[in-house]
C-alpha cells in the first residue's frame, strides 16, 4: 500500500514538472517573440530624410570662411598731433563728401606754423643780406681792379719812358729792367685780384643758394602745415556711411592715427580665410559660392595674399550682385570654392548620410523597406553628392544620419 501512494506521488511530481517546464518554454518562447517584435528594425518616414536621385550639374567645393566687407572703405587719419574736440557725427550716419565729420583742437599745430613763419622771414632777410655782401664786395674789388688797371698803364708808360732814356742816352739798363718788373707785378696783382673776383662770386652764390634752398624747405614745411591745418576739420572725401568714429573727446591722437572710416555700402566684397594647407587649390579668377543665410551669391576670386599668417592664408573675392540686400558690413558668411564642374551626372542632395568616402554604404527605399547599397561617389559640395555607381535615376536615397542601422541589411518603414 504504502508502494502505491509512493508511486502515485513520484508521477504527480514529474508531472507538475514537465508541466513547470512546459509552461516555462512558452514563456521563453512568447518573451523571445515579444521582444524580436517590439524591437524590430522599424522606423517612420518623419524619423528620416530622403532625396531622389536626379541628374543635373555639380561642382566640388572647397570650404572655406569669409567676411563681408564694403568694396570701398576709407580711412581719415589724423594730420597733426592734436586732441579731439568735437565729434559731429556718430557711426551708422551717412555723410556727404565735403561733409564735416570731427574737429581736432589745433593750438599747438597753430603756434608752430607762427614759429615756421617767423623761421622763414628771418631766412629770408638773411638771404637779402648775403646778397647785398655780395654786391659790397664785388664793387670793392672791381674799384680794385680798376685801380690794378690805372697802375699798370702808369707802368707800361714808365717802360717806354725808361726804353727812351736808354736809346738816348739818358737813362741806364736798369732802370728799364726796374720799370718792366713793377709792370709785371703788377699785371700778376691784376690776375690775382681776378681770380679773387671770380672766387667770390662763386663763394656767395653758392652761399646765396644754399640760404635759398633752406628757405625753400621751410616754405614747404609752412605750407604742409597749413595744409594740415586746413584738414583738421575733419571732413568727408566722398558719400558713404561713417562705420566708425574716435569718440573720446579731449583724448589725445598723434599724426596718422586713424580718426573715422567711411564706407561705400553701395557695393560689397568678401575676405575669405583658410588653411595654407589648401593653397596650392586656389588661383586667381577662380570661382566661388557664398552662403548667406539661404541666400548664395557667386563671385570670384580676386587677389591671393603672398603672406601667411598663422596657417592661414587669405583672398579677397569680388561679387556678381556687389549690391545684394541680404549684405551687411563685417557678416561672417560660409565661402566653398568651387574646383571642378560635371554636367549631366547622377546627383542626390547631400546630408548626414555621407561621409565623404568614395565608397559607402547607403540604405534605398523600396517596397516600404529601406535596403542596405554599397555606392561610389564622385564630386561632393554642400547641396549634392556625385552618384558613379550604385544607384538609379529616380531611386530614392535616405540622407539622415544612419550610424546606429550599419548592422542592418533591411529597415521596414511605417507611414
């Protein structure tokens, strides 16, 4: 009896456990079945970008950065050594050439000029006085001179007197040699006193000149300053709009400092910017794109700066449509250089998808599912990516970012 209770018990256990067990499988079963579906590669056509291929132009671009600065913009400087006395327009106004801007208090520039004119009138008299030397001693020594003159005649006449004496019989040898040496001593005092005469000239008027010469530079100097004088009223060179002003009045400037810039807002260029290590890329007159906002605006490029600063090299590109409204002076824009040009070619809009290999893999929307596809690119900028091989005119690509599907062969997509 006791045999058969014990093997009735035995089988209700092992029952109760394959059931356990059973029961367990199911479970297992069911939850494996949950999760593969809860979690199945799935996504929504609002949780993804997509773009058709299409056939059409691309060009490939270089990146680069730029500022938008007016094509024409001066810069008044400071004449004098001054301070600021009055500023009569702020910056953002627009002035009018020969509009007065700044006034600069010019007391000091003004006792100088009194100086240089006082320097220049003594100058002057100094000149005057060197002339008139000249002339008292260019009548002395030809009053001299003629006197040399009077002496000689006598001398000649007293030679021919002592001649004959001496063929009568009333004079003596010597007397005619004695005669002959005072004549040509002083015929020798006579070329003396010439050569005196032409060295002093030529003394005084060197003298003269140089007075002349150093009058000359004070004038210029004087007039300098006059005109120096005359522009610290600080005034326009032509129409623009003031897009800065030195605003500390009483401050003080020296000659040169820069005072007011003014910019012709009718017309725009870029300074673009990047790394030398694309230099060899770039050339004169080649073409650019530049982004402001959603706006672009093509130009070219116009001047390539010989120097490098800091790794970085910089141009300047002239613009198509100079006078664009969405232009504003000192904007950062984006700037792409544009390489190489391709028309006709299989094209799809460029996004996070790509990531610059020639070779990647892509996901295609078919069927209500997206597939993996292996594709080769070819050009590339910030619109369009070049399609080579891989995908079909009219297929339509997905171009959000995909990094967390690259073990994904099929996605099935939810409207």
């Amino acid at each position: 009896m006791d045999k058969l209770i014990a093997d009735e018990v035995a089988a209700k256990k092992k029952k109760k456990t394959y059931l356990l067990i059973f029961m367990i499988l199911v479970i297992l079963a069911s939850s494996i079945w949950l999760i593969r579906n809860y979690f199945k590669a799935s996504l929504t056509t609002a949780d993804v970008t997509t773009a058709k291929v299409e056939t059409g132009i691309i060009e490939n671009t270089i990146n680069a950065t730029g500022e938008v600065l007016p094509e024409f913009e001066e810069v008044l400087t400071s004449p004098i050594s001054a301070s600021i006395k009055e500023v009569l327009l702020d910056a953002g106004k627009k002035v009018t050439k020969g509009q007065s801007i700044l006034t600069l208090d010019k007391s000091l520039s003004e006792t100088e000029y009194g100086k240089l004119q006082f320097q220049m009138e003594s100058k002057e008299n100094e000149i005057r006085k060197l002339k008139l030397d000249l002339e008292k001693s260019f009548f002395d020594i030809k009053s001299n001179n003629s006197i040399k003159q009077l002496r000689i005649s006598n001398f000649k006449d007293a030679v021919s007197s002592a001649k004959r004496l001496l063929k009568a019989g009333g004079g003596t040898k010597e007397d005619v040699e004695r005669a002959e040496l005072d004549l040509k001593v002083a015929e020798l005092e006579k070329l003396q006193l010439e050569n005196e005469i032409k060295s002093k000239q030529q003394t005084m008027k060197i003298e003269i000149r140089e007075a002349e010469i150093a009058l000359a530079i004070q004038r210029n100097d004087l007039d300098a300053l006059k005109r120096k004088l005359d522009l610290a009223n600080v005034t326009a060179t032509r129409s623009g709009v003031v897009t800065w002003v030195n605003k500390n009045i009483g401050s003080s400037v020296h000659e040169g400092d820069a005072l007011v810039r003014i910019a012709d807002l009718s017309g725009f260029k870029v300074a673009g910017s990047m790394s030398d290590n694309l230099l060899d890329k770039i050339h004169n007159n080649m073409a650019a794109i530049i982004r402001v906002g959603d706006t672009q605006l093509r130009g070219s490029i116009v001047n390539i700066s010989p120097a490098v600063s800091n790794s970085i090299v910089s141009f300047d590109i002239q613009l198509n449509q100079k006078d664009s409204k969405e232009l504003r002076p000192n904007q950062k824009v984006d700037v792409f250089l544009v390489t190489d040009t391709r028309n006709g070619v299989l094209r799809v809009a460029n996004g996070p998808a790509f990531n610059g290999s020639n070779l990647q893999e892509v996901f295609v929307l078919k069927n209500g599912k997206a597939e993996r596809r292996t594709i080769k690119t070819g050009l590339s900028n910030f619109d369009f990516i070049e399609i080579r091989s891989g995908l079909k005119l009219g297929e339509e690509v997905i171009t959000s970012d995909m990094a967390e599907y690259k073990n994904m062969q099929t996605i099935t997509i939810n409207n």
